[in-house]
C-alpha cells in the first residue's frame, strides 16, 4: 500500500491535529486513533485524540487509551487541523458544528460525501488500522509496542481475526511486524473475545433467542434484534452489542446475518454480516446506509416488524 505524499506531507509540515472517529467507536477506530496520535506527539505534533463516545469497557485494556477525550470544554477546534480516521462525515463523528483549519479523511469505506481537503480512500484495505500502520512508517516513526497492540487490535476486529475475506497476504505481513514490535495475539484475543461481563453475555442470549430465519429465492437470512428494554434490563449498552452480529452467521446455510438494535424509541440501527453471496453494500445504500460487500449497516425508523419488511424486500431485489 502507496500512502499519497498529499497525506504525509501535510501531516509533516503542520504542528496542530485533532484526530477524531465515527460514534460508537470499535476496535479499528479506537486502535487506529491511539495509535496515530502516538506517532504524531512522537513527531513533536501537538494532539488532540477524540470520541464523544469514550472507550467502551471492552477496550480499556488498549494501551494509552486516557489520550481520548469524549469533552471538549475550552478546546477551540479551529486552530487544529481534523484527521478523520474510520469515517468520512464529520456528522459520523459528532462534529458536524466545529470549525478546522484544514480537514484530512483516511478511511477505508466508499464515500458518500466528498467531504475532506484532503481524502485518502482505500476500500480495498481491510482495516483503517492497516493504512494508518502505512502512515506510520511514512512519516519515519518507529512503532511501539503500545503502536502495535492499538494496531493489531484495529486489524483484528475489521478481518474477524484474519477470517474473512477482506484478508490477505499484505495483513498478515502487517500483523506479523506488529508481533514483533510488542502485540501479544493470543492476550489481545483472550481480551477481545473471552473477557465478557455477565450481563453482556445474558443481552446475547436474549438476542439469539429472537432469532427468525427467512427464505428467499436466492439466499437465507437469519434476523435478531435488541430492543431498548433488553438494554434495560440487563444493564447493558450500544457498545455491548459489538461482534453480536457475526453469531448468526455462523450458521452453516446461512447467508446474511441481520441484527437490529434499537437506539431510541421506534429508532433503528441495523448491523449486517455475509458470506460473499449478497453485496450487502448494495443493500445497505438502497436503505440510506453504507459498508463493504460482506459488512455493512443502516439506520431506520418505525416498528420493528415495519424495518424487517422493508430490509426483506430490499433484499429480495439485490440478491
């Protein structure tokens, strides 16, 4: 992977950045934005790393995650210039009314707004994790272990742990390096994958058990859904919900997995999985929403059974 000198060169000759990631931020945003703020305050740079949603509990275990900040009381925006890691609207990332100097975006989903002065856009790669590790080298900064564990962790999430398709020879050499430089795999698994809260792993039960199975003439899909009130009551949260889209996929004949979640009143975000066999971007966009061929996602509104109906039909027409 080529980084444009367009992105290196601008991020050496300026001294200010605010690097942000999309709301309800996972592995590959919180990894990615960690990890290139490291670098930049390596380069002297003066940063600012930011969420409006925090580190989930699932993630305090990445190094240096105190340098996100979710507040921005007596931080003026416009003398920073904004890095838009794992999204490419500043809506996606709750800044919509903040004003920069200069905006770069480098992010590894298609675009849906030419928003940025300066965009660097690889649908191609697997995780924003990978083209910020690239950017990294780049700029002549030796990754640290804190740098690889951030970056091995971004990479896992966006690849299933070097399980779908989007892997290739190029990311393992990438995860290797990052072995090397100080990531633990099996450490970085045991966190991601096997350190649940028990209400966590109860709001998944509760989620499986609404599984419905539809067949259409092409492929089968396998829907779940999370309302508000099973967030209720077991005491869990939107971030609770990630990877809970990938259990129903697993099932042998299954084609895409659908999980709805419910993120206010009669309002609806849908998280989908596949096998190659729909392009669920196609999808996603008919829906308003967006992602890659085998991951994407969207929002709706109305009743449950109302967001399912029109999901089917969608799907119905592109698969």
């Amino acid at each position: 992977m080529t980084v444009p000198e367009k992105i290196a060169g601008f991020i050496r000759s300026q001294d200010h950045f605010f690097i942000a990631s999309h709301i309800n931020p996972e592995g590959d945003a919180l990894g990615s934005t960690i990890s290139l703020c490291l670098a930049l305050k390596a380069m002297g740079k003066d940063v600012v790393a930011y969420n409006v949603d925090g580190v989930p509990y699932i993630y305090e275990f990445l190094p240096r995650r105190e340098l996100i900040i979710s507040e921005l009381d007596g931080i003026d925006t416009n003398k920073y210039n904004l890095l838009l890691l794992d999204c490419n609207e500043p809506e996606r990332a709750s800044l919509e009314n903040k004003g920069f100097k200069n905006s770069l975006v480098i992010d590894h989903h298609l675009t849906r707004k030419d928003f940025g002065d300066i965009r660097w856009i690889e649908p191609g790669a697997p995780a924003t994790g990978v083209m910020v590790y690239h950017l990294i080298k780049a700029l002549g900064v030796e990754i640290t272990k804190e740098m690889a564990v951030n970056l091995y962790t971004a990479i896992s999430i966006d690849t299933g742990t070097f399980r779908y398709d989007n892997t290739t020879s190029e990311t393992l050499r990438v995860a290797a390096e990052l072995i090397d430089r100080g990531a633990d795999p099996a450490e970085i698994a045991i966190r991601l994958y096997e350190s649940w809260r028990y209400n966590r792993f109860e709001l998944l039960v509760r989620m499986l058990k609404t599984l419905e199975m539809i067949d259409l003439s092409c492929c089968r899909v396998a829907i779940t859904h999370i309302t508000l009130n099973m967030f209720r009551e077991t005491g869990t949260t939107q971030a609770d919900t990630e990877n809970f889209s990938n259990f129903a996929r697993m099932i042998e004949d299954v084609d895409v997995s659908v999980m709805l979640r419910e993120t206010e009143p009669l309002k609806w975000k849908a998280s989908m999985r596949g096998k190659g066999r729909v392009n669920l971007a196609l999808v996603a966009s008919r829906l308003g929403g967006g992602g890659h061929k085998n991951a994407a996602g969207f929002k709706a509104e109305g009743s449950l059974e109302n967001v399912k109906s029109r999901l089917i039909e969608v799907l119905k027409k592109d698969c």
